[in-house]
C-alpha cells in the first residue's frame, strides 16, 4: 500500500482560488484531506442575484468540486474578542487578518489532534496581502497557532523553511509551489492545469470586516454601545439595511431591499418595527426602547424612502414587540436630509 495514502491533512477551506489549490496541489500527492471551514459571523452568506434563496457557499461547492469531506465549523461567540482585541492590530478596516488567522489554526490545530490527521495546510500565498502574509508574519502565524512544523502552504512551501510533513516525506517538496506576491497569473495557471473552473474571488472578498461602510458602523457601534453589547446578532445586524443615528443617539436601521426588510421584520432584535402601509417601502427597526419623538423621526425616514416620498403626509405603523399596531401620520423626510445622518 502507498504510504502516503494513510497521511491525513486538515486543509482549511474558505473556497477561494488559493485554498482550492492548496487542497488539490496535496491530493495530487496522495495525501488524504478534510476540508475545514470556520463560520466566524462576520461573512456574507451567498444568495441568488434574483431569487435571494441562499446557495451552497463558495466553500461547498469547492468541497464538492475537490471531492474531499467538508466539516463545518461556527465559532461566532468565540471570535468576537478577536476582533475586539487584536494583538496584532487592524489591516485597512476592522479586519483583525493576523490574530484572525491564528485564531482559526488553533482550532484546526485543536480538531486536528482530535482526528487524528497529521498536519494543517493552507492557501496562504507569501507576500500576497500587505500585512497579514508577508514572511515574517507567516513564520509569526505558524508560531503562534501552535502549528509550528506542521503548518504546510502548498502554493509557496518552496521558498519557506521545509516543514515536517517534507521532512518526514510524507509530502513531496519537489512537486510543491513558489508561488510569490499578489499577482494571480500562476494560481490561475494551475487551476487551468488541474482543470479547475468557476472558481469564487480571493477568500477576504465575503468577510464583512474588510468593507469600509461595516468597518465605520462597528466602530460607530463600539463607540455608543460599548463593546459588550457585540454579540453574534448584533454583527450580523451591521450589515442590513441603512443604519442612520439621531441627534438623540438612537439608531435606526431602514431596509434597502425586500430581503432586508424580511431580515429586519424576522430578526427578533427587541424595538420598534415601521413600515408604509399605504405605499410600497422599507422595513425599519428601531433597536431598544425609543421615545415618541424617537419614532416620529424614524417614521419620517421610513415614509421619505418608500414610494410615497413625494406625498404631503404618509401613514407609517408603528409596531412594538407582538403589541397592537399604531398609525401615525407623518411628512416624509428627503433623503438627502436623511443621508446626512447615515453612518
Ligand atoms: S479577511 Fe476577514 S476572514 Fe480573512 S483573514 Fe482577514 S479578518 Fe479573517
């Protein structure tokens, strides 16, 4: 029996061009791998352009393509802290991308030792991203993880020190990568080479933490609601709809879309819940316990961006938990008034 047959890796999976690689560059060799994908609660989920049912997410469907098990792993709660503290700081938003990564290869560390698989692997690329996959840092991130030895990136391994797995054999360092910098023309050689199509965009695309619009309503959060007040909920809730503070502090989140509103209407967040009964428009959700005043004013929000922003006077219910419903009549507000107030 080929030998190399009964190695196992852990090979973290986001979906993207690289890990795809990275996975297929060790199946080629005749190592055996379990894909890994971390939910952190900080990424978009995929959805249909049309419809907004969801869909296999990238990493799915690259599973599927590679023909290796895929386990997937949610560690929302557990992630927070990391990016509320990062030891090793933010990249160009709120993207904790060092401590991010040493977070998860603990876990892939952890759930390597539990399955008895040999080492980790991944699609990091040295020199790729300006922070986060330069050389040192990649030695810092092998170190830290606690994977020191048995960390294994396919895509560049020839020109880092040669980790254990090589060392042992039990992977061919000849028929590994020296792959360098940000470009893509050899990853997308190679996907050519092993006949891989339809690949998803580099892995940070769906990480919310790397936007900018996400980054400054996080900070905004941190900075009126306090820091213990993010939990998995209230991060997803970042990322829905225009989110508008007034004068008062008080936010108010106004759906762009049926999806939204559907989100908003369905998210169980305790507040106040508006809509246009006589025109179509947004959902909105005032979180908390807003004044009167608080809700005339998310009312005129809600009437100035639905279909009846032209109108006089718009009727807007006011909704309370599973409470009766109140109209209340109000002047819609321009939305260039409004945008003033967006975070
Ligand atoms: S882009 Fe997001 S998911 Fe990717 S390493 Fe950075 S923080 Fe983590």
């Amino acid at each position: 029996m080929n030998e190399r047959k009964q190695i196992k890796a852990v090979g973290m999976l986001s979906g993207g061009l690289d890990s795809t690689l990275a996975v297929r560059v060790m199946l080629e060799q005749g190592i055996q791998v379990t894909a890994l994908h971390f939910r952190t609660g900080f990424s978009y989920p995929r959805r249909d352009r049309e419809t907004g049912a969801p869909l296999p997410s990238d990493a799915e469907r690259a599973a599927e393509m590679l023909g290796v098990p895929l386990e997937i792993i949610e560690v929302p709660e557990d992630y927070i802290p990391v990016v509320l503290h990062p030891r090793f700081g933010y990249g160009s938003g709120m993207n904790p991308c060092v401590d991010c990564r040493i977070f998860l290869l603990r876990q892939a560390k952890a759930w390597m030792e539990t399955h008895g698989h040999h080492f980790v692997l991944t699609g990091e690329v040295a020199g790729q991203r300006p922070k986060s996959q330069m050389r040192p840092t990649l030695k810092t991130v092998e170190r830290e993880s606690g994977l020191e030895g048995y960390l294994l990136r396919p895509l560049s391994a020839r020109l880092l020190e040669p980790t254990i797995p090589e060392q042992r054999g039990w992977v061919d360092r000849g028929r590994l990568y020296a792959i360098e910098g940000r470009g893509r023309k050899e990853q997308i050689a190679l996907a050519a080479e092993f006949g891989i199509t339809g690949y998803a965009q580099p892995s940070g695309g769906c990480c919310y933490l790397i936007h900018q619009t996400y980054s400054r309503r996080l900070r905004d959060f941190l900075d009126r609601e306090g820091e213990e007040a993010l939990n998995a909920a209230q991060a997803q809730l970042l990322a829905v709809g225009r989110h508008l503070r007034l004068e008062s502090g008080r936010k108010v989140i106004v759906g762009r879309h049926e999806r939204e509103n559907d989100y908003l209407e369905s998210c169980d967040m305790p507040g106040v819940l508006l809509a246009t009964p006589d025109h179509p428009g947004p959902v909105t959700l005032v979180p908390g316990e807003p004044t009167r005043e608080e809700i005339e004013q998310a009312a005129r929000f809600t009437a100035g961006y639905s279909d009846g922003q032209d109108e006089p006077a718009v009727r807007v219910e006011v909704r309370r938990g599973g409470g009766p419903v109140e109209v209340i009549t109000v002047k819609p507000l321009p939305r260039e008034e409004a945008q003033a107030l967006m975070v």
